[in-house]
C-alpha cells in the first residue's frame, strides 16, 4: 500500500510528521528538532506534534530515556498507530480531570504499578522522594488490539517506561496454564492486591543487585558453610 506523502499540506501536522518519520527518518535513526523546523517551515509547534504521536503508541525518545542522545537529538525507536489511515489518529484528551486522578490512584492502591513505591517514599541510595502521577500506558488486549489505558506511577518509573506496551493477553494466556494450586494462590495476590515475599526471596532479590564480583564471594561464603 504506497503511503500519503508528507509534504501534503491537506493532512494535518501530526499525521505528516508520522509519515516523514517513517519514509524519511525511519525507525532507529535520529533526528533533531531542527530537522523537523526546517521540515514543517512555518509550522507552529511542528515538534510538539510529534510529541502527540506518543499518544498513540509511538515510541521516540530523548536524552531523558536514551543517555546516548543530545539535548536537541530525538531517536525515531518505533511506529505505532499509522495515525494517517481514515479514521485513525483522533486524539486523545490530553487532560487528565482531577475526578479521574482520584478514581486512578484510589484504583491503583495510591502506590506505583510499576515499581511499588508510594507517594513521599525515598527511593532506596538516594535522598529522593517518590511523586504519583498518572500516565498514559498502551495495554495490548487479549484479542490483539491496543487500547491506552491510564494507571498510576512515579515520577521515575514515568520517564523509563515512555514508550512500553503492557501486554494483558499474555498475563491472560499464563494465568489459563496454571495448576489448580498455582491459580488460588495468584488469585490470593490479586485479591489482596499484594505479595508477601518470604526472607529467602528477599535474599535472592539483594543477591541479584550485587556485582559479580560481590557475587562470587556469597557463593564461596555459602559454599563453605555447606
């Protein structure tokens, strides 16, 4: 299927700038916001149009979730919803209502969906502390559709996960291949909406953290005291 052209002035800024990404840039190249001005001559706010795209499933990063990238450098990394096609495209509100946040974060435990910490926590090695804001997360469906969903999640875990597809169907397809024994204890966390890790996992889950070489001396440690 032979695609618009992005120089078509009929379309709007959004879908053009899709279109020369994909034609022109193609996906994981870089491109600069020079590049879209001088594209997009006399377009007001051409590079925040292509921040929309995000919107819908496109991932381009910046220096904030590609340290390899400049300050004025963006990275074209994947193409989501072909925002040109009829019917396709139609923005989402990009206001999030203060009736909907409350409703997020009561939904979501007032706590961060992706790496559990909650609102005034200290991140652990820093002096930091965790703010709740809601994102925008593409979730893609047991039936293979995509749906943009909104889900609670701090302020670091919001810049890493820019870009990311959840995938329910494949919690689904897990979950049916479960033992009976294995399906009432995931059931048992979902309903408490929480996990409690037992001493030995915790363990585990600091070992991981360690480097190699710290590693290397908690298994000669253990290995001795067999």
């Amino acid at each position: 299927m032979t695609l618009p052209s992005y120089e078509d002035t009929k379309l709007g800024t959004m879908k053009r700038a899709a279109l020369w990404l994909v034609t022109e840039v193609g996906e994981g190249n870089i491109f600069t916001k020079e590049a879209v001005k001088a594209v997009f001559p006399g377009v007001s706010q051409a590079d925040r149009r292509v921040r929309d795209l995000r919107d819908h499933g496109w991932q381009i990063d910046t220096n904030r979730e590609d340290a390899s990238l400049g300050q004025h450098e963006q990275r074209f990394v994947r193409q989501g919803e072909p925002v040109w096609e009829p019917g396709k495209g139609t923005r989402p509100s990009a206001t999030i209502t203060q009736t909907q946040r409350r409703d997020v974060l009561a939904k979501d435990g007032h706590f961060c969906r992706s790496c559990g910490i909650a609102p005034g926590e200290i991140y652990a090695g820093t002096y930091e502390s965790a703010q709740l804001d809601i994102a925008r997360r593409v979730v893609r469906q047991p039936d293979g559709s995509e749906a943009v969903e909104l889900v609670a999640e701090c302020n670091r875990c919001r810049v890493g996960g820019r870009g990311l597809t959840a995938d329910a169907g494949k919690v689904l397809a897990g979950a049916e291949g479960l033992s009976g024994m294995e399906r009432r204890m995931l059931t048992d966390w979902i309903d408490a909406d929480k996990r409690e890790f037992s001493r030995v996992e915790l363990i585990w889950a600091d070992y991981r953290t360690l480097p190699e070489e710290s590693r290397a001396r908690i298994r000669q440690a253990l290995s001795s005291g067999d």
